[in-house]
C-alpha cells in the first residue's frame, strides 16, 4: 500500500512524558516529508499550542485542532471551525455550575474558566493538564455565566474537570438527554469534554483527506488514547504508541515502542523507508 498522509497525535505521542520531542523524532518527521508524505498533527490542543509543536517540527501543514472542531494552518486563515452556538453554550455553563466543577470554554486564542467553585488542588491540576503551555491567555472569573452574559461566547470545545465522580455522571447524563447540539466525550473518572455534534479527530481528520485529495486507506495515524481509536481503526494503517492504554492497542494494525522509546521515529522508518517518494510514484503512473 502507498501512503500519501501521516497523522500524529501530540501528547502521548509525539511528545516524551517531559514535554519535549526527541531528536530522532524530528528526524523522522523530516525524512518523511522527504519523500512527499502530508504530515500533520491532529490533537484535542486548541489551535496556537498545536502550532508550536508543529514549528518544532518546522510543519506549515494544517492541522487538525480542538478535537477535530478546528483545522488551519494559521490563525487567521481557518479551512473548518466547528462551534458550540452562544446559546447552547450559555445553558451549558448554568447547568454545569450546579456541580463542583471547574467549566474552560477553550476557544481559538484564549480560555474562560470559573474559579470560584473549585479547589486549589483542581485548579493546579486542570493548568497542567490542559494541554496548554502558558502562552495560551487562560482567563479566570467568579461567575462564568455572567462573563458570557455580558460577552457571548461561541467556543470550539468546552473542558469540564469535576470534583466528583457522581457529578461527573450526572451531568453527562443530562448533556446527552437534554442536548442534540453537542457531543460529550469522557476523558477518566473526573473529566469530560463537550463538542459540537459530530465533531472528533476522524472527522477532521477525513475532511482534511477530502481538501487535499487524500483518500482514509492512504493515511497513516499514529496515537495513543482511548478518543484515537476511531482514526486508528479507519486508516490505511492505525499505529498505536508502546505507552497506549489495552484497548487503543487492540484497535491497531501495528503497536511501536512507547513515547519515551523513539516510537514515532522507529514506526515511521519501519513503514515509509521502502515506499518510494510520491513524486517519483507519479512519474511513474503508478499514482496520480
């Protein structure tokens, strides 16, 4: 099989436990790309904080941001936005204030959380987690449904991080009976995140296949968590990092070392080293 398109997801993947992308990583990126090969990063990050990682790896490719609600390759020049309407949004925030939680509207270049109703503890841990290194302006408010009141927000994806794993349950029971708008995705125990309907990684990912012609049995996805799993069974070729959890490896065609381990380098030279480069495919006629 000829591949045309690598995705890779980033934290988990791409990026080492330390935050930091391997040398032999780099390497691998740019040896592909060599050959012709699409390379782009798909994340649940929003947009900015997957851009830096892509300068990293010195990729002007578009990228598949905000869990699939969000793909361009600047800012200012977005080829899909997927968005949670002002209003949903708005019912949303009051019917998760009645919890104890901390509620991060996460759009294009910034955040909106609340903090009045969550512990110092929560509050480190969502900063941490999140995905977003500090240059990405998180905002915080003492009541977040009079923020948006006042200044109507339309966000890509919305972070719930509860203190309670019974809430958490609650209120995606809720979301799912009282909402067709938006999609919920549990991320562990405490930890859930809202779309708009339809919106995931697959999704943007095949229509990013469409924009450049790049057919799913053609792609080449690289991941780790349990909200891969669709792309990882879709593709051409579904690699699941070493550190992936049981179920992620299962839905594989193929499990590399972990991401500690040079992973996205080893499967990348394994696969791609005998596909010879795109062009000269074409000047063949052996592709188009």
């Amino acid at each position: 099989m000829i591949y045309r398109l690598l995705a890779i997801n980033i934290d988990g993947t791409l990026l080492q436990s330390n935050g930091r992308i391997q040398r032999s990583t780099k390497e691998a990126v740019e040896y592909v790309q060599g050959k012709g090969i699409y390379v782009t990063l798909v994340s649940s990050r929003s947009f900015p904080s997957a851009k830096k990682v892509a300068k990293a790896l010195k990729l002007d490719s578009y990228l598949v941001t905000h869990r699939g609600a969000y793909i361009a390759s600047s800012m200012d020049q977005p080829v899909l936005v997927r968005r949670i309407s002002e209003d949903v949004t708005f019912e949303l925030v009051r019917l998760l204030e009645a919890f104890h939680c901390q509620i991060r509207l996460v759009d294009d270049r910034y955040s909106l959380a609340n903090r009045s109703r969550v512990s110092n503890n929560l509050l480190a841990k969502t900063v941490f987690s999140s995905g977003d290194p500090v240059f990405y302006s998180q905002q915080y408010v003492d009541s977040l449904s009079d923020a948006i009141s006042d200044e109507p927000c339309s966000p890509p994806k919305i972070e719930i991080y509860f203190e309670r794993k019974e809430d958490l349950q609650d209120a995606k029971k809720a979301i799912y009976t009282m909402y067709d708008e938006v999609d919920t995705l549990q991320l562990d125990d405490l930890r859930l995140e809202i779309v708009p309907k339809g919106a995931s990684k697959l999704t943007g990912l095949l229509y990013l296949g469409e924009r450049l012609g790049v057919k799913r049995s053609e792609m080449v996805v690289i991941a780790d968590a349990l909200d891969d799993i669709d792309m990882i069974e879709k593709v051409g070729l579904g690699v699941a990092m070493g550190n992936a959890p049981v179920e992620v490896k299962k839905a594989a065609d193929w499990v590399t070392r972990s991401n500690n381990e040079n992973g996205v380098g080893y499967v990348v030279k394994e696969h791609f080293r005998k596909q010879q480069p795109i062009e000269f495919l074409k000047k063949m006629n052996i592709i188009k």
